[in-house]
C-alpha cells in the first residue's frame, strides 16, 4: 500500500471519529496499524458495532465486509463505513445486522412510548 494511501485511509478514520463524536459517542481511531491495541476495529466507541473503515475509488464491499466479520469481536455487528473522493460517507452491513439493529431501535421506540403512557 502507497503512503499515499495509507495516510488517505488514516485522514478518513480520524474523520469518521470526528463525526461519530459530533452525535455523542466517544470514538477514535485505533493504533492497530502499529500494533499498539488489541482493538482489530478502524474506529472505536460505537457501542455494539465493529467499524471497517475504506476510503477507496474502488469498491470491494464484499471484500471488506468479511474482513469486518472476520474482525469483530463479542457480538459487535460488523460494518464497513466507506467512501470515494467528493462523495457522502456511505455505511454497509449484512441484511441480518440491519434487521437486529432495526429490531433494537424499535424495541426502544416502544419502551420510550410505554413509559410516555404512564404519566
């Protein structure tokens, strides 16, 4: 991989990092590329998900995403988090990890409005 590469994919990962904090998670990048952490994620901190993160013209989605699902660990749900030059982020997952976290987010829709109810 060029250095040019290398410090593209690392400006994405401080990036996405940023934004995951500007919703409240405290994320950051990992120093895997080091060796420095045991954490096999691009980005920590969002709670229940490992994140692959590909800033890259070229897509692979199916590539990463087994490199997400090889690498996540504990039940975390594997997502790549990606994106080419001039272009939204863009976040994949398997439909299995879509309807569990969809599962999820309905079940506490369904709490907030039940203790709404009990005024």
């Amino acid at each position: 991989m060029a250095i040019n590469s290398k410090q593209k994919g690392a400006r994405f990962e401080r990036l996405l990092a940023s934004k995951l904090r500007e919703y409240g998670y405290d994320t950051r990048r990992t120093a895997q590329y080091c060796g420095n952490t045991g954490d096999a994620a691009d980005v920590v901190g969002l709670p229940h998900i490992h994140i692959e993160a590909k800033h890259q013209e070229r897509m692979q989605l199916y590539e990463w995403m087994a490199q997400a699902k090889r690498d996540a660990k504990g039940g975390d749900l594997p997502a790549v988090f990606h994106k080419k030059n001039n272009a939204n982020i863009l976040v994949t997952m398997e439909f299995e990890s879509f309807m569990e976290l969809y599962k999820r987010a309905e079940k506490n829709a369904e709490k907030e409005v039940a203790s709404d109810d009990v005024v």
